[in-house]
C-alpha cells in the first residue's frame, strides 16, 4: 500500500475504524506510517499498530478548551 498518511504524521487525529460490526473511534496522534501499518500515540503514551485495512475515515483532531 501507498503512504498516503504521511503528511498528518505528528498531528492529532482521530481514527474511524473497522472491526468486524463494531466501528471504534481512537483518538491520537499519528507517529509513524508503514506499508501496511499506521502507529498511533494515545493520550497515555501507548503506541497502537493499526492496520491500514480497518481504516474508515482519518480526520484531523481539534482540541476544545472549554472556560471552567
């Protein structure tokens, strides 16, 4: 497969993925890219390989700050 998530490398983003039924968001930033593999960093510093196959939709994560 092409790299084709290579210019969101480094940003926040959010994942819509595939799993059998289930459809799951993750939320995260995008630190690496591989032929068949993305890796995604979560907020708890954990890596994650994801198939490039159970992805759905990949779009950019905006931050909200909200005035507590």
């Amino acid at each position: 497969m092409e790299k084709v998530y290579s210019e969101r490398i480094g940003r926040p983003i959010v994942l819509r993925l595939a799993y059998g039924q289930m459809r799951v968001l993750l939320r995260g930033t995008l630190v690496g890219e591989e032929a068949e593999l993305l890796r995604l960093r979560t907020a708890d510093r954990l890596d994650v390989d994801i198939s490039k196959s159970r992805v759905l939709a990949i779009e950019e994560d905006t931050p909200v700050h909200g005035t507590a």
